[in-house]
C-alpha cells in the first residue's frame, strides 16, 4: 500500500458553462451537480436538460461525458444534509455521450500505473473519502463547494494497480 495524491495521478475539471437560454427539451443530455446521485453512486436521470447537438462538435473533449467517466459534484450541502452534500460521485454507465455542466466535474488524465480506474471510482465513493471532500467545502449552507484543486489535494492509501483490478473486479 502506499499514499498518493490524487492531483499528481489525475485530474479533476469543471464542467462547462452553458447560458441558461442555451436549453431545449431534446437533444445531447448535460450532467449537472443535481443528476449525481447519492446512495447508488449514479447518473440521476428525472431531471435532465438537454442542448442542441451541436454543441457535441463545439466544445472541447473533456466537457463530453462517455460511458465509464468518473463525476463528481463541486458543490452541494455541507455534510449536516446528506441526500444533496458537496462530493458526490457517479460512474456514467450510458452508452451515449452526454456534455459536463459547470460545477460537475470529471476525473481525467488518470495514471494508469497509479489507479485502476473502476478502482478509484469506488475509493473515491467511500464514506472516508466523500466526508473529506464535504469537510473541505467552504460557503453557506445550502451551497457548499470545493474546487477541482481541494479534491486533487487528497491523499489515497491504494495497493498496486494489480490488486486493485482484483477489487474493483470483486467490488
């Protein structure tokens, strides 16, 4: 086992931010902090916004949302409210690509050699580890955030990447 840093073994980006008049009743899915799920780690789709597809080819890469991303909210609650608190993950398991809204954020740029990515997933959807991104939050109450740069500041005790795809493939 060792200790890493998240930030100097991945990335964490903010979404996009799309002007309010830029949503339609159909067209490419946005993932925003509300459809991150809580409890099941998943995409909540009740509440989902749409833009017109052609923002698909207008923005850049990282803003695109593909089957097996990591997402984590950027704001929420502080941890006194549970169901909505600041450092929710999902695991985007839709075979369809959906664009990042701001203040939802992405793991990206993952070293290999340091995490399995099923792996990380579930560390970072561990009780320890979502309390230590609530406990970072900072503003009002009902608005809590934490920067892409508080979360890639968290230190993760993992085995080697080997034992790791054994317990994601268990997990």
């Amino acid at each position: 086992m060792k200790l890493v840093e998240l930030g100097k073994n991945a990335k964490i980006i903010s979404g996009y931010a799309f002007k309010s008049e830029s949503f339609t009743d159909n067209g490419t899915p946005v993932i925003k902090i509300s459809n991150i799920g809580l409890g099941d780690m998943r995409i909540e789709e009740s509440n989902t916004q749409y833009v017109e597809n052609e923002y698909l080819d207008k923005l850049d890469e990282k803003f695109k949302v593909s089957f097996g991303d990591i997402l984590i909210s950027l704001t929420g609650s502080h941890i006194t409210q549970p169901n909505s608190v600041v450092g929710r993950v999902a695991l985007y398991k839709e075979p369809f690509i959906s664009l990042l809204n701001q203040r939802a954020g992405k793991v990206i740029s993952i070293d290999k050699t340091v995490f399995n990515k099923r792996f990380l997933f579930y560390i970072l959807s561990s009780d320890s580890v979502r309390t230590t991104i609530a406990l970072m939050a900072y503003g009002a109450a009902s608005q809590a955030n934490v920067s892409p740069k508080d979360v890639e500041r968290i230190k993760l005790l993992v085995p080697i990447v080997e034992q790791q795809q054994k317990i994601a493939a268990i997990l």
